[in-house]
C-alpha cells in the first residue's frame, strides 16, 4: 500500500469509529471538503503534515495517535 493510501484508509477507519462524515470532519478540523475529497481519492502524490495535523485536531487525536496503526508499518508500505 502507498502512503497516501495507508492515510486515506486511517481517516476513513477513525471517521467510522468517531461515526464521522467527510462533511462532518471538515467542519471540525477546518480542512477544506475539497482537500479531504482528493485525500481520501488518493489524488495527492503526497502531503503536507499540517494538513494530517489539521485532521488530527478534528479527530481530537494525536499526530502520534494517527499513526499508530499497523497501516504504517514498514513492511506494509511500498514506495
């Protein structure tokens, strides 16, 4: 799994626990629906950390917490 693929499924996996909407987390986290619509399509080559910390705020969880996942495991990620 790519990278942007790996965060894409980490913010659908945390939206469904939280019982979130995209629409719902862009309201909380102060990310545009735009944004988080290419984020979760995996049409971002890549990313900048203020827009994950950004989600992170409005998931109420740590950049830390994020990334705790074994999504972002070494042997799970390809370049």
């Amino acid at each position: 799994m790519r990278l942007n693929e790996a965060i894409a499924t980490r913010i659908r996996e945390l939206c469904r626990e939280k019982g979130l909407t995209q629409y719902a987390l862009s309201m909380k986290s102060g990310v545009p629906q735009s944004t988080l619509s290419t984020i979760m399509s995996c049409a971002f080559p890549s990313m900048k950390l203020r827009i994950i910390y950004e989600i992170c705020e409005g998931l109420e969880m740590s950049i830390k917490d994020f990334f705790d996942s074994p999504l972002f495991d070494r042997e799970n990620l390809i370049d």
